[in-house]
C-alpha cells in the first residue's frame, strides 16, 4: 500500500489533489475556491477560525421545532 506522503511527492502542486471520480464540483464551491486561493495565510488562518467557531455554536445549539 503507498503512502500517502509518497503519492503526493510525485506529483506537482497542481495535480497534488485531485477529486474524487463521480464527485462533481458546482459553481459556488469553485467560486469559493478561487477566493480562498486569493487570500493571504492570515486571512485563511482567520476564516478557518470563525469556520470553526460556527461549527461548536452548532453543534451545542438546540433544535427548535
């Protein structure tokens, strides 16, 4: 079985990731994407945060019926 690590080093940066077979992308998360490639280490680390942060508010939030 090949690592994963060795998988990755064979291959360039654009290739490094691929989708898998019969998982289509639409449009917002292409978009998404895009403007997540744009944005500084900082930034990123920053919406990872708040990403995170939203998700513990959901998970401890109660459902209303």
């Amino acid at each position: 079985m090949a690592h994963v690590s060795n998988a990755r080093s064979n291959r360039s940066g654009a290739d490094a990731w691929q989708r898998p077979p019969g998982a289509p992308i639409d449009e917002s998360r292409l978009a998404m994407l895009r403007r997540v490639k744009r944005m500084t280490v900082e930034q990123r680390i920053e919406l990872f945060e708040q990403l995170s942060r939203d998700a513990a508010w959901a998970r401890s939030a109660k459902r209303v019926r």
